[in-house]
C-alpha cells in the first residue's frame, strides 16, 4: 500500500512543482512581453532599452549570487520548506512590481527581490523529483521543464494583451500572476511532503559543505556541462527579453499582442516537440547508452546555433517563425536533460547543492547578455547582436561534445 501511494504521490508531486515552474517563468516573461509598454510608461524615470535590460541583469546576478546557497539549504534542510519560502518570496515581489513608480523599484522587486525567490526553488525541486523518478527521470523532468514553455506562453500572450490596453495595462499581468502565485505558495504548503533526504550509508548524515563542493568540482563533466548551459542561458534570454520588441520594430505590422504571441508560440512549438522526443530517447536509449543525455543535448544545441541568428536575418515574418520554430527543437533536446545529464555525473546525496553550482554558474555566464544586448540594440540594433550571439550556442555545443569525448566515462555515476 505504501508503495502504491509513493507511486501515485510521484506524480502529484511533479504537478504541485510543475504548476510552481511554470508560475515563476511566466512572472519572467511579463516582464519581457512587456518591455515596450514599461518604457513607455516610466519614460519619466529613466527607463531606456539599456536600463530596462539592467533591470533583467540584476534578476539574473541576484540569480547567479544566491542559487548556490539555495541548494545548499536544500541539502541541509527541507525541501519542502525551502520550496515554499521560495515562492512566498517571488509571488510577492512580482505582485509588488505591479506598483513600480520608478526605475529603482523595478531593480529592487522584480530585478533582486525576485531573483532570490526563484533561485531557491529549482535544486530542491529537482532533487525531489530525481529521488522519487528513477526509471521515468528524463520524463518526469522533462514534464517539469514543459511548465517553463507553458508559463512563457501564456503570460507572453495575456501581458501582449493587457500591455497594448493602455499604458498602465502592463501592472495588471503583473499583480495577476504575482497574486496566483501567492495562492500557490499555499497549496504547496499544504499538499506537498516534507520528504527527507536521501541518507548516506543507511545514516542520517547531513552533507557538508566541503563534500558537495568536491563531489561537484571533481567532474569536468560538470564544469563544462556549467559553460554549456552558462551560453544556453546567455543566448536563451536575449531571445526571450528582446525578440517582441524585435518584431514589433521589424516592419511586419505587428500589434503589441502579436508580437508577443509570434515571439513566443513558435519556438515553444518547436520546444515542446524537442523535449518530448529528446526525453523519450533518452529514458529509452540510457540503459545501454549512458553518455546519450550528453549528445542529445549537444545536438540540440548545435541545431540552435543557426536558427537563433536566421530568425532576425530572414526577410518575412513566416519565415522567422520557420526559424523558431527549429531554435526551439533544438532548445528542446537541451532542456529534456537539462538536469538529467548533470544527475549522470554527479552523486544523488550531493545533487541540490550541485544543482546551486550549476545554475550559478550558468547564470552568471549568462547574466550580462540582455543588458549587453540593450546596449548593442541601443548603439547598432537588436537584429545584429541577436544574430552575432547565436555562436553561443555553438560554444555550448563544443563543450558537451568535449565532456562526452573525453570525461564522461569517468565521471558517470548510478543512481
């Protein structure tokens, strides 16, 4: 009966996490959807395209700064806790974004304010969801990382909407996901397991720093795996921040709506056909492979290289959708091991805080590129650095295939 329930509890699990998931990316992408109408608004308080993307970069640093602490949390306390902390902390901070009157507030709620909630909630989540999917892992994070497609869709398409109603319709999308959310943190208090970690040695040993720091810095696998993701996250967020406001300067006679809607569905298409497909040969595939998770997440990388700098240098809105629609294949067969390829490498008792090193990394690598990318728009324009920034993708690719060539057979571990 008990092994019933854990079955059945697995996946009302990987729902509560997915539904939080995809709450923290879609409380993201109304900032992005939302750039135009948020400039227009506070023109007053200094907001040009190089502070809006400042803006974006300080989320990212606060990110980058805090993430590795968060795993280590979760390794020494509840995730469960950590979790709901997390989420108590960015619900809130977007809903108040919804008030900002000037520059500094946006830098402080959705920039940092934000950026310390969600950096808490990725490593304890897919801790759990790695302790509880053993057979069904590249599925069941995949599923996760789905919620990430959904939520930039959805809040792409609502906050295009509301943010061409008026010049104040922008708050509206943010007070509505902020508050959501803050009805989520609830649910989760309430339905989601205080689940343990996993003991070492059949001994409830709390790990120590020292020891998930060497389990994570003996693995080249890992540090490249890191740059990988670092450009992933470097080339991913100048799309996502600066490609509606490409199309709605691009002449194709775009409405603000639209513009987020193209931005967004078409890639997303892609996304989800890649991390389907990718999760699937990789659950089946990894039994007698073990280093697959790898090359499918290089493939997918090197497949996003051309189509990030083709979708700004085709002449026709169709074509750019084209495009997309193969940068979010690609994207895909990434995001399907994104944390299942990490986990081949390093030890389960270690992987929340592993996953803090992870992700700070990556977005520290990452968290200049829309503040770079507002500069270069500001200064060239946003078609040139988008195209010149698609080689990241192909720097992310040659690193994977360098970690599977060369160290990824000793780096492996079970479980």
């Amino acid at each position: 009966m008990e092994q019933d329930n854990d079955r059945r509890y697995k996946w009302v699990m990987l729902a509560l996490l997915a539904v939080t998931y995809f709450l923290m990316h879609a409380s993201r992408q109304v900032f992005n959807a939302s750039l135009p109408q948020i400039k227009l608004d506070l023109a007053g308080h200094g907001a040009t395209d190089a502070q809006l993307g400042l803006s974006r970069t300080i989320f990212l640093f606060a990110y980058g700064c805090m993430v590795p602490f968060a795993g280590i949390a979760a390794d020494f306390f509840r995730r469960k806790w950590v979790i709901v902390i997390g989420t108590l902390l960015f619900s809130t901070s977007v809903f108040f974004t919804g008030f900002a009157e000037s520059m500094l507030m946006l830098f402080i709620m959705y920039g940092f304010m934000n950026g310390i909630g969600q950096c808490m909630i990725p490593g304890a989540a897919s801790s759990l969801i790695a302790q509880y999917h053993t057979e069904t892992r590249s599925t069941a994070l995949s599923i996760y990382q789905s919620a990430l497609y959904v939520g930039v869709l959805v809040s792409s398409v609502v906050a295009g909407s509301l943010g061409g109603s008026s010049s104040s319709g922008w708050r509206i999308s943010f007070w509505a996901f902020g508050g959501v959310a803050i009805v989520w943190m609830v649910a989760l208090t309430v339905f989601l397991r205080n689940t343990p970690a996993l003991k070492v040695h059949n001994e409830d040993v709390k790990p120590r720093f020292s020891d998930a720091l060497k389990a994570f810095c003996s693995k080249p696998s890992a540090y490249l795996l890191t740059f990988a993701f670092g450009m992933l996250v470097f080339g991913s967020n100048c799309f996502r921040t600066w490609m509606p406001a490409f199309m709605q300067k691009a002449g194709w006679g775009l409405t603000p709506g639209s513009a987020a809607f193209h931005s967004v569905f078409w890639f997303y298409l892609g996304s989800f056909l890649g991390i389907a497909l990718g999760a699937r040969l990789s659950d089946r595939l990894s039994v007698k492979r073990r280093g697959i998770r790898l090359t499918i997440m290089a493939i997918g990388l090197a497949i996003s290289a051309p189509t990030m700098a083709g979708m700004v240098l085709v002449p026709s809105l169709w074509l750019s959708c084209v495009m997309m629609f193969f940068f979010g294949l690609g994207g895909g067969f990434f995001d399907c091991n994104l944390y299942a390829g990490l986990f081949d490498v390093v030890a389960p008792r270690y992987r929340s805080a592993a996953m803090g090193f992870y992700l700070s990394g990556a977005f520290f690598i990452g968290c200049p590129a829309t503040a770079v990318l507002g500069w270069v728009g500001h200064n060239y324009s946003l078609q040139t650095g988008m195209a010149i920034f698609g080689g990241t993708y192909a720097l992310g690719a040659i690193a994977i295939f360098s970690a599977r060539a060369f160290f990824f057979r000793h780096d492996h571990v079970e479980g």
